[in-house]
C-alpha cells in the first residue's frame, strides 16, 4: 500500500497527459471551425470606427475651457456634493447615496 501512495504521481500524471490530449483532438474534431476562423477586429480599429461614425466635423471641436462636470477652479472640486457630478442637484433636506442630508447656503 505504501508503494502505491508512493509511486502514485508517477502513474496519474501520464494518465492525466493522455486523457487531456485525447479530449483535446475530440474537441477539435466536433467544434465549429468557422467560429474560430473569423478574425475580431482589434479594440483599437473598433474605437476608430466608433469615432468615425461619431465624426461630424473635424474642424469644430468642444472647448475644454467649457467641459461640463469638471471643476473650473480647485475651489469648485469639492462642490461635487452638491451636483453629484452627473448635473442633478439635490434639493433641501434629500439623502444622497452617501447618507447624510445635504445642507444648501
């Protein structure tokens, strides 16, 4: 018994090389080829094509001067309670997701 505990690995490592093999040549005999055979276009060439569709003019650009929901001065950044940076502003004595009630001045 202990000569069985012993060599053990010996014997269950090939079985298992031999058993994945097999399984693997059956896998791809049965899968779909075609699956496999159509190449994805890379994230980088989607994104392009996205902007491209996107694309109305190239010449007129949003200034970054007037971006919504960044701060204009550092003053202003920690104001985001307020708006909570998606624009809605809380009204008075409303819970935010964060639990205490928003005093407005």
């Amino acid at each position: 018994m202990a000569a069985a505990r012993a060599y053990a690995p010996y014997v269950v490592l090939p079985v298992a090389v031999v058993v994945g093999s097999v399984g693997y040549f059956i896998e791809t005999q049965v899968r779909n080829s075609d699956k496999w055979a159509r190449e994805k276009p890379s994230t980088l060439e989607e994104r392009t094509l996205r902007q491209l569709d996107s694309l109305e003019d190239p010449t007129n650009v949003q200034s970054l001067k007037y971006k919504e929901g960044i701060p204009g001065t550092i003053f202003d950044r920690n104001q985001g309670y307020r708006t909570g940076f998606t624009g809605r502003s809380f009204e008075l004595g409303e819970t935010s997701a964060a639990g205490p009630k928003v005093n407005q001045p």
